[in-house]
C-alpha cells in the first residue's frame, strides 16, 4: 500500500511538472498580448484614438480633477482638526492604547502651537496656519476621518496614489485616463508637476499594467524649481514638421506591416501613439508652459512675486492653464529634500515654513477657478499620504498617523462649508463615519461619473480595479 502510494504521488509529480512549464508559458504569452475588450467599460477600444473623449457610467459633477499633495504627512490637528482635549491633557499619557503599529516611539499628548478660528459662514474652524485658504472655507469639504493601512511614507504614497501598498498598481490618474480618455489630444490626459523620485517614485503617476497613454507625464521633479521645469525637447531644432511628419509615416507604415504579420501588440502600439503624442504636443505645449503670458495681477495672486511662495505658486498657476485646456487629471506635488510635512521633530517651524509656502497660492488657485467658472466642474483635492499623531515624538514633533487623517475637497460636485467625518477626542483614530483610501477613490470617481465596480481591466487571468474588492461612496458629501 505504501509503495503502491509512492508512486502515485510521484507520477502525479513527474505528469504536472510539463502542466507547471505549461501555465508559466501562457502567462508570458497573456503579458504580451492586450487585454481582453471590457466592452461594457466605458474605456473600451475606441477607434478615434486611445486619448479620445469615453462616454461615463453616468452624469458627471466633475469633468477634471487636481490633487495638490503634501508630500510627508501634514499634521492634522494642526490645520483643519482642532482637538480641544488635546489642549486640556497636554503632556498627559493618551488615555487609550497605541496602534500594534507604530513608526516610532511615541510619548505623551502635544497640543497643537496654533490657534483655530472659525470661518466663513459655514463657521468651520481652520488653524492659524492658513489664513488664506480661511477665507474659502465655504468652499471647502473638509474630510476628518480618513485612514489607511501603512505607517511608512513609501507604503502610504503607493496606498494614497495606487490603492495598494504593496504591488505596482495603476494610479489614480492612470485610471481616470483609462476611463474618460482626455479633452485636448494634443495634450497628456494626466500630467505630474514636480513629482516626487522617492517613496516609489513613478509608481505612484504610473500605468502598470493598463495601456501606455494611460501613464502619467512628469513636468520636472521634486528636487527642481518651478521655474526651470518643463517637457524636455519639445521643439526639434534641426527637423521641421513637415519632415518630422514624414518620418513618423514612415514609421508606421513599417511597423503596420509588422503587425498585420505577427498580430496586436499592445507594447508597440502604446509606443507608436507615444510619438504620435508627441508630435502634437509641440503645437500647444510651448505656448501653455509659459507663466508670462499671464498678467501681472493673476501672478501677484498666485505670489509668484515673493520668494517663499513663488515655487508652489508657479506650480498652480500650470496646473490651471492645463486643466482649462484639457488635461484631465493634474497633480501639484509640494515637496522638498529637506523639511516636506514630516515634522518628526520641530513642529512648529516646519509646518509654519510648509505652510507659508503653499497657502496664498492654493488660496489664488481656487479664487481663479472661481472667477473663470472652472471650479463648479472641477475637484479639487488637498492633503499627504497620512497625518501625524496627538502625541510627541521627542519634545516637539509628532509621528505618522494612518489610522486617522484630514484631506479636503473643494468644487467638483462636493458640498462646500462642510466637515465630514471625525476622529476620537484627541485624533488619533477616525471614529465617525470612518473613510478608508478605497472609499475616497470610490467617492472621486463617482464625482468623474464612473462607477468603480464596473471600471475594471482584465490583466493576468483576473480584473482588476482601483479600488480592489472594497470602497463605499461617501454620498454625504455630494452636492
């Protein structure tokens, strides 16, 4: 009998070994080959052309979306979650228990070193920190209660951006282009601004595995200034239009041919309508990169005239002249080698420095919205990867803080003046109506007029969505 039992499961063995090469080779075969047609999707193939306006799921309230990020974790209940208790029990030991968590050693609670005041007609308090975004307080959706899975920035940065804090996953971004397409096919659908290179880098504006037009495109890095930066080579200095045109003919003439012999690949085709991107882009993108068109007063307002606002400030002012001609999603990264948001210790003068940097101009960025009438249609979305915790790391800085943060929302279909959810009496935990990173995708692509159950792209053997297996829309937030 156990003979006989040796060499069954040794026969079993040695007939699924060819099964095993086999499934290995099939999969290799499915990561060449495009993606089965999601035809109920309304990002499937369009004949126009990848980058082509797509149908939603249903009516939209937002038609485009910019995320300005602050990169590092700003502090939540510093800006826009005033904690009275935290006041009262400073230096006192928090009255629950830790995460099973944390980054770091933690002591007792710190109060926060600014004072809030309430604002606007809605009466929403919001920190000294931010006397000019105060005063758009009415429209502003402040959500109070977000959380997610990763105390590291890396990790967080891929969960905020990704959904998924530990795979290489499509963005945000990438997935709105995958399912809106763009307004102006002479422009990227998705553009980056001074992006960060650190914790996963182009992971967090990448396409992974849905097609090439769906990949963000970086405008400079993190580690440069507003000023210099801009789409390398976008004029060819030594070829014309008329011979550039030619050339890229030529190009997919040869390799149509190639591909009326060895079938669709989606690989080189991505790479093809790349050139062809690019090709276009030379007629709008010089004259949409250049700052000096605009007039002195709406530069003032954004303070490209002062030296401390001047780099984040030329970053908004970018991101407006794309999103009015076009570009569906634009991200505004604030960020630096040094200081970023995460205070670990010196609250007080790194925040009050993050803060002075990026507080007029995201104030004049939602002002001019308003006044051209882009902001009804379009979402704008503020806040880091996570916040800080109601206790001191040290003796003046706080750690990270998944478990319970502040972002807010204005324009785009969201209810101005308005707080959303809260945390626990010192801010540690989201305790009310409690918004998971799924659920503020779910919520941002219902505002796009796109279901994110049904948004969905087949990749090896499974579907696969932005927001996984979870994600609840926040309907109370929807104007």
């Amino acid at each position: 009998m156990l003979r006989s039992s040796l060499r069954s499961r040794r026969s079993v063995l040695r007939n699924s070994a060819v099964g095993f090469g086999n499934l290995a080779f099939l999969h290799l075969l499915q990561q060449n080959c495009p993606a089965a047609d999601p035809t109920s999707d309304p990002a499937a193939v369009n004949p126009a052309g990848p980058l082509s306006p797509k149908p939603t799921h249903f009516s939209a309230r937002a038609k485009r979306v910019v995320f300005l990020f602050m990169k590092g974790g700003p502090s939540h209940v510093d800006t826009f979650d005033p904690k009275p208790l935290l006041d009262r029990d400073h230096g006192k030991p928090l009255p629950f228990d830790l995460p099973r968590v944390t980054f770091a050693k933690q002591g007792n609670l710190l109060r926060s070193p600014w004072r809030f005041k309430p604002h606007g007609e809605s009466g929403l308090p919001v920190s000294e920190l931010f006397p000019n975004v105060a005063t758009h307080i009415d429209d502003l959706c402040i959500l109070r209660s977000l959380h997610g899975t990763n105390p590291a920035h890396g990790g967080a940065l891929l969960k905020l951006h990704t959904g998924s804090d530990q795979f290489v996953r499509p963005s945000l971004g990438s997935w709105l282009t995958y399912g809106l397409g763009t307004e102006n096919e002479n422009l990227p659908a998705f553009v980056t601004i001074c992006p960060t290179l650190a914790h996963g880098g182009v992971n967090n504006w990448g396409a992974a595995f849905l097609p090439a037009h769906c990949q963000g495109t970086p405008i400079g890095n993190a580690s440069l200034k507003a000023r210099s930066v801009g789409v390398k080579h976008i004029r060819n200095q030594r070829i014309d239009l008329r011979n550039q045109r030619q050339q890229l003919d030529l190009i997919r003439a040869m390799n149509q041919d190639h591909l009326e012999s060895v079938g669709s690949n989606a690989a080189l085709e991505g790479r093809l309508d790349s050139f062809e991107l690019a090709y276009r882009m030379q007629a709008s993108m010089p004259e949409l990169q250049d700052l000096t068109k605009e007039t002195s007063a709406t530069q003032r307002m954004y303070g490209i005239d002062d030296p401390v606002t001047e780099d984040f400030g030329r970053q908004c002012l970018m991101a407006r002249r794309f999103l009015e001609n076009g570009v569906r999603f634009v991200q505004v990264t604030h960020s630096d080698s040094e200081v970023q948001w995460d205070q670990h210790g010196n609250l007080y003068a790194g925040h009050t420095k993050n803060a002075a940097e990026v507080d007029k101009p995201i104030a004049g960025f939602l002002q001019d919205l308003k006044s051209r009438g882009l902001l009804e249609d379009t979402l704008v979305i503020w806040g880091g990867e996570f916040g800080r915790t109601p206790t001191a790391q040290g003796n003046n800085g706080r750690d990270h803080n998944p478990h319970g943060f502040t972002m807010w929302m204005a324009g785009g279909g969201v209810k101005g003046g308005y707080a959303y959810g809260a945390t626990d009496d010192y801010g540690y935990y989201a305790a009310e109506n409690k918004m998971h990173v799924h659920d503020l995708h779910a919520t941002i692509l219902h505002l796009m007029g796109l279901d994110h159950q049904r948004l969905t792209y087949r990749y090896a053997g499974r579907d696969f969505r932005l927001t996984d297996v979870a994600g609840q829309v926040a309907d109370d937030i929807l104007a």
